[in-house]
C-alpha cells in the first residue's frame, strides 16, 4: 500500500502573517508536521503543498518534498481542503504515480507526534471504512450550552438542564491536527455519507491557531507537554 502526506501550506494567511513558516518554540511550525512525517514511516511521499517559494524552500530544508507549486485557484481563500486534495493527486497522477491512502496534516499542528500518526494509520486499515479523524471531547458539555434571543440567554437543549453532566453523552470536535482517508473512498463518497474511524486525543495536546491568543497558547501546551514527566 502507499501513502502520502500532504502539509496545506499556502502564503496568504491573514490573522496571522506568515503564519505557515512563523518561528514556533525555535523552529518554523510547519517543520513539525513535517518532521512527525517523516519519523512516523508510515508515508512513501511526504509533499507540501504551497504557493508560495519561501515556504517551498523552508519545506525542503526541513525534509519534504514540493513536486509542484499548487495553481492560484487552489490557493485563493474560497479554495477547500478537496480542492487542494484533488489538485495534488492529479499533479501526482501526471507524473505516473498514484496513492492508495493520503493523510492531511496541517502545516500549524505543532503537537502531532509521530505514534499519533501510526495509530490513525493502522485504525483506518483496520476499520473497513474510508475515512479516519482524530477528535478531542468537548471540554464542557455542549448539551448545556445557550443561545442569545434578545436580551436574555435560552437553552438550546432545556432537557439536558435537568440531567447530571456525567450522564450527559460525550460529544467530540475535530482535533484540526491530521486525518487519513483511502484515495478511492476520497474520489466515491460525497462529503456527507463519509463515515469516519475516530482516534481519540487528550485535550493537553490539542490546540486551534488561528490567531495570536492561540499561538501563545498552543506554546504553553507544547513547552508543558515536552517537560519531563509530562508527554501523554
């Protein structure tokens, strides 16, 4: 079986300049995703796909490879992580190579860890179904959770009020870290009917960066996470 990594790294993030080949804890961010890669070997191929040579050439020193530059309709802001998917597989295709599985690794996950990747690797194999996600559980209950009407705050679920938290069912959100899925469910599954293989990471190594707060935030995480004694 073979597998690529693909590293979404376009040059026009706007919250956070530079984002993609910002310095994180002494290094670009993206040399992490890059680097969990590669130590994982679990890929044949681990690719970047960016428009932009600055990062091009960051991810080239780090150990990736950038076959091609991604088109200007890939990298607009309307352009969706399928895009980017089929765009890459087609480039590849053109080239006299094909993929039985990819994974997405974003280029600001600076918490991925190589076992992370092995482990969703072999649950997508082992599952049957096309598609693997990892999720974290939602801190507080979203059961209990409001919404504004007015002036005033109305339960969005006013049964779950009388209901104990530990009773309430655990619900998940995506990590924003990496997925795997097979190529050929990719290119036969609509969006919406992909049912997904969950592996699931503890919130201390999750973190969303899309803005300063985040980032600053997301360098505690990993400083904690990498002290002595404290990697999940």
């Amino acid at each position: 079986m073979s597998v690529l990594a693909i590293i979404p790294a376009r040059g026009g993030s706007k919250r956070i300049p530079r984002k993609n080949i910002k310095e994180f804890c002494g290094k670009p961010i993206i040399c992490y995703s890059i680097e969990a890669a590669l130590q994982s070997g679990v890929f044949d191929e681990v690719m970047v796909s960016t428009d932009d040579p600055e990062i091009a050439e960051t991810a080239l020193a780090a150990g990736a490879s950038v076959p091609f530059l991604r088109s200007t309709d890939g990298a607009n802001d309307r352009a969706t992580i399928s895009d980017v998917i089929r765009e890459v597989l087609a480039g590849y295709r053109e080239r006299g190579i094909s993929f039985d599985y990819y994974a997405i690794i974003y280029a600001t996950a600076p918490m991925i860890r190589p076992e992370y990747l092995r482990q969703g690797y072999e649950l997508l194999k082992n599952s049957g179904e096309g598609f693997m996600l990892p999720v974290v559980r939602y801190s507080y209950p979203p059961q209990r959770s409001y919404r504004i009407n007015g002036s005033v705050l109305e339960w969005n679920d006013p049964e779950a009020y009388s209901v104990r938290t530990q009773d309430l069912e655990p619900w998940y959100h995506d990590c924003g870290m990496f997925s795997f899925a097979k190529v050929e469910a990719f290119y036969h599954t609509e969006p919406k009917e992909r049912k997904k293989v969950p592996l699931i990471l503890d919130e201390s190594v999750v973190q969303d960066i899309d803005n300063e707060e985040d980032w600053k935030m997301a360098e505690i995480k990993y400083r904690l996470m990498n002290s002595t004694g404290n990697r999940p």
